[in-house]
C-alpha cells in the first residue's frame, strides 16, 4: 500500500475543496463543512459493489452520495436497495431524478441530511468516499450502529486501526483529474459482534472434560486471552472475528486445536473444533 501516494491524493482532494471543489460546489450553501463532491468513477464503483459481492438482498447506504452512483448502481445493476444521504440538495435532487429515469425510485432514494445524523442501521453494505477525517469520525458510529457482518467499502481512506478483510489497490488514470495520482483503493471492512469478556465453555473430551472458562480481551476484529482448561492457563493464538463468526486457537497436552464459533446473545454457539484427530462441537455460555 503507497501510504506517501494516498497523502498526495488526499492533499489534491483539499487543494480541490480550497479552488471551489472538483465540480465547482463551492457556490454551494451547505451548513457543515462537507468536503468537496468528487464522484467515483464508474469503474470504482463496480469494483466496490463485486467486492462487497452485493445481490438483491442487500441494503445499501452510501455516505455522501454525490450524485447517487453508488446506489444507483447497486439497484439497477446488482438488484439490491438502500439510500443515500448528502448535504448538498441540488446532488439529491438530481439522484432522486436518476433513479426516476433509471426505474429504480421504488428501491432507492436519496435524502437531504447530515451523515453524521443519519440512521444507517438497516445496512448491509455501508459505502463511502469521504475525508479521511470524516471517514475517521465515523469509526464509532459504524461500531455502534451497524450490525455484525455489515460490511463497509471505503474508497481511498482506511478507517485507522481496523484491519481490512480486503483491500484492493489498482492505479486508474481517471483518477489523476480527481486526486493528482493513479493511485486508488478500496478498503473491505466487516463489523465485528462484540465478545463478552468471559464465557464458560463445553468442549470435546480430548480437549477436555471440565467446563473451560474463556476469559478474553476484544480489539475490534482481534481477540486474545487466556483459556482455563485442567487446572492450567493456556493462551488464546489467533483469535479474529469476521462478523459474528470468531475463530482462533488452543495449544492442549501438546496438540494444537482449532476453533470456530459465531457470538450470538450472550453465547458461542455452531461452535466446531478440529485438531489432534478430533473433530467435534462446542458451545459457550456467558460465565457467572
Ligand atoms: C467525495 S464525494 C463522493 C460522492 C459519492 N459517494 C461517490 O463516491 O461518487 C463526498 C460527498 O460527501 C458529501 N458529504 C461530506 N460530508 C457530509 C456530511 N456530513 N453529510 C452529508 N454529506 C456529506 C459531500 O457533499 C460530497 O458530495
């Protein structure tokens, strides 16, 4: 990944916000500091949809909608929904009209709103082409109001400290008018289920034979901690989440094992475990 390239392209995006924005939008009244509006090429926006490998039955919103390609794109192309929200009224109303034209405003619309004030808990696909600021501000907000497994496509700007399912980088020389470089990038996230920080387990004989209490530390998409099993500490390697579906490792009387389990209400349950020639299921439960 060029961080040094990225910055470049970030200081174009300002010095374009500063002459009255890619598209002129400096005339625009909008009541927040909203950044410049620089659409995404189309082919960005493809890319962004396959990679979220979007269908019919996602909802998707994008932040800062421009000119509602994203979305648009999305319901006419891919057969998904969604909105998009964007300061600047004269982008929405011309969305809205797209979407008239393109026969899809009965799947999509476009609202007149603040992003930051926007529910966007209905999400599947959560996309967004912002500063790197405001991509940053957001962090909470995707945390709090996103579901586990949502996933979130930023283009160019990663959200810092998370780590991406994904990225992608290609150079574009459509580009080159919008940020001054080649260089573009699309960052999959996906939102992380919370883990309590201690359960209770139920696990295979092999493994062992007493309940094993799980006590672990969260770091949005990593998990570490301890795992008491007969008597002794043992670490937990490698844990992860992608959505609610957590996996990581155990080192027990020598042999390693591998488990998986989705966080549900206060559990682990679908939990498999594989390791030493043992293949069998496991369960969590909140412990006291
Ligand atoms: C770089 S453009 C991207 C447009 C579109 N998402 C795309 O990828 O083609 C960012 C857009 O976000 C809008 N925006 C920035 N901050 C916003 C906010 N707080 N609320 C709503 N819209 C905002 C801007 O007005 C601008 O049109």
């Amino acid at each position: 990944m060029s961080i040094g390239r990225s910055a470049l392209g970030f200081l174009a995006l300002a010095a374009a916000l500063a002459a009255g924005g890619a598209h002129g939008q400096a005339k625009d009244k909008a009541p927040i500091d909203a950044g410049p509006y620089v659409p995404s090429p189309q082919s960005v926006v493809a890319d962004m949809l396959k990679i979220a490998d979007i269908g019919p039955k996602d909802f998707v919103i994008d932040l800062g909608s421009g000119d509602g390609r994203i979305v648009l794109t999305a319901a006419k192309v891919f057969g998904a929904s969604g909105f998009g929200v964007e300061i600047k009224d004269n982008l929405v109303k011309e969305s809205n009209e797209a979407a008239r034209l393109q026969g899809v405003a009965d799947r999509v619309k476009f609202i007149t709103a603040d992003l930051f004030k926007t529910d966007i808990s209905r999400a599947t696909v959560l996309t967004m082409y912002l500063l790197p600021n405001t991509v940053n501000m957001l962090k909470d907000k995707l945390l709090t109001e996103l579901r586990p497994g949502t996933k979130i496509l930023s283009h160019d700007y990663p959200l810092s400290g998370w780590i991406p399912e994904r990225y992608v980088q290609m150079d574009l020389e459509d580009k080159i008018a919008i940020s001054g470089v080649t260089t573009t990038l699309i960052y999959l996230y996906m939102v992380p289920a919370k883990v309590a920080p201690a359960y209770t387990a139920a696990m295979p004989a092999a493994v062992s034979r007493e309940p094993v209490r799980l006590n672990l530390r969260q770091q949005l998409t990593r998990v570490s901690g301890m795992a008491r099993v007969g008597g002794r500490d043992v670490s937990v390697e490698d844990g992860k989440l992608r959505g609610e579906r957590l996996s990581f490792r155990l080192g027990v009387g020598g042999r390693s094992y591998e488990f998986s389990g989705t966080v549900k209400d206060n559990a682990i349950v679908d939990g498999t475990v594989a390791g030493g020639g043992t293949k069998g299921s496991w369960t969590a439960a909140l412990a006291k």
